[in-house]
C-alpha cells in the first residue's frame, strides 16, 4: 500500500532544481519562513544541510526542531522526503 502523500509523490516526481523550500514535505508556511530568514530558501540547500548531516535523519530532525523551530511532525515529514529523494536520485 502506498502511503506517500500527495506532496511527496510531486516532490519525488523530478530532479531538485530550483524548487523554493516550500516545496519540501513538511514544510509549513511558518517553516518555510524561519528557514528563509536563515538563509534557506530553495530545497537543494535544505537538502545541503541533510547531507552535511550524513542523511541522519535523527539529527537532521533536531536541528529542524531546535534551530529552525519546526513541529516534531514537521521535521519527520521533511526528513522522510529529503531522504525519500536521495534514494531516487543520488
């Protein structure tokens, strides 16, 4: 059973590009802005920091948490996606 969501599945759909950080699942609108007010606008960034984390996603998700002030929800969701498009694309 396929349990992607509709967010993820356009995400996963194609290569990174230019894609604002908005684009990331997980990321709210609120996100979004304290990632861009952090310097973190285009998703290729966002996933920048996952890989200089080593694709951990546990790490990767405290980081969101802590310093970007993102929901438990919301750096599960987007840990899952940036790692979902490494293992299509890397």
């Amino acid at each position: 059973m396929d349990h992607t969501s509709p967010r993820l599945r356009v995400f996963l759909s194609e290569p990174m590009g230019e894609k604002d950080v908005s684009w990331v699942d997980g990321i709210s609108h609120e996100l979004a802005i304290n990632l861009v007010n952090k310097g973190i606008n285009k998703a290729y960034i966002l996933l920048g920091q996952f890989l200089l984390m080593h694709k951990n996603e546990a790490e990767f998700q405290r980081w969101l948490i802590c310093c970007c002030g993102a929901t438990e929800c919301e750096a599960q969701q987007s840990s899952n996606c940036l790692k979902e498009w490494c293992a299509c694309f890397l």
